[in-house]
C-alpha cells in the first residue's frame, strides 16, 4: 500500500494605490443678529456679525460628537468693548469683560438659556443649526455692548466662569444702551 502527501497552499495578493489624499474639511460658522429696542418697542439699532469659534469650542465639538459625551447646557451672554481671540476660554478672555453684572451694563436674570431648532441640510456640504426664537436680553441700566458669546456646560450665573466658551464676536461696532432697552439675540452655526 502506498501512500501519498500532498500540500496545498494558496495565495492571494492585492494592492491598491489611490493617489489622493483625504481632503474632508469641517468649519464651524457662527452668525448673530441682535436688534436693540427702547421701552416703546421701537428699534434703536441692529447688528448682525459673523463670529470666531474658539480652538476649547472646536475641541468641545469633535469630543462631544466624537467622543461619545454630553456638553451639558448651552447659555447665551452678552460682552462688553474688547476683541475676540480664538484662544478665549470661559475663565480667562483678557480682551474683553462680560457685562450683565458686576460690568455695565446689566440686565435682568441670568445668562439666557436659547432654544434650537432640530439642525437641517441647507445646500451643498452644509447643515445649519438656529436658534428656534431670538433670547432677549432686557437692559436694566446704561452701558455698552460690544458682542455675544455661547457658552457650553457652564453655569447660566453671569461672571460665571465654569464651561466651555464655544464662540464669541463683536458686532460692527459697541452699541450704547440705556435702562428699558431689549436686545434680541438670535445664533446660528453651520458645519460644512
């Protein structure tokens, strides 16, 4: 009787080569439009401003999404004359000073706490998330306001600084207010 052996093998080999990059980019654009009225109801002024969204709110962005968390509340304040910089975070933006309390002028309440809208496709690459109503802001003695800011997961107390400072901008120029005005602030960001 004989016997036989035999051995099999198989290969298989593949390559691929693109000669292309990934080239994905996201952006994060803010718009606010605030519109200032005097105890009547009529407009004094209104403003609308493109905004900067600070690297702590970048990063709070891809680690909320990305990383599997909940930011926490979203908060709505008003700042005082001073430039935003992308390096700002909630407890430390030398340039600029949050009014509302302890920095005129103040307003009645807290930090505002805005309502959004579900985001939507818009066209192209880019989805818009807004603000579903304006937060208004009711001026309780003279001062300046200079522009808005977002924060996430910190507190609605004004001068708080616990949170994340997603963005921040400054209108066109400071706008004087007197007690009896309202400022209306809507917000919108877009990811493309």
């Amino acid at each position: 009787m004989s016997t036989d052996k035999i051995s099999a093998a198989d290969k298989c080999e593949a390559s691929c080569s693109y000669n292309t990059t990934p080239s994905d980019t996201a952006t994060i654009e803010g718009h606010y439009v605030a519109i200032c009225y005097d105890k009547d109801g009529n407009v004094k002024w209104e403003d609308a401003i493109e905004n900067l969204v600070t690297t702590v709110g970048k990063n709070a962005t891809l680690n909320t999404i990305l990383g599997n968390t909940a930011a926490g509340a979203v908060v709505m304040g008003l700042k005082g004359t001073g430039t935003a910089l992308i390096t700002d975070t909630q407890p430390s933006h030398s340039t600029w000073l949050e009014v509302g309390f302890a920095n005129a002028p103040t307003y009645s309440g807290n930090r505002k706490t805005p309502t959004f809208s579900a985001a939507a496709f818009v066209s192209g690459t880019t989805c818009t998330k807004s603000t579903s109503a304006a937060s208004s802001f009711s001026i309780t003695s003279a001062g300046t306001v200079a522009g808005c800011f977002i924060n996430i997961g910190g507190s609605a107390t004004i001068d708080d600084t616990n949170g994340t400072l997603f963005s921040a901008g400054d209108f066109s120029s400071a706008k004087a207010v007197v007690s009896g005005d309202t400022i209306a602030v809507s917000y919108s960001c877009s990811l493309t």
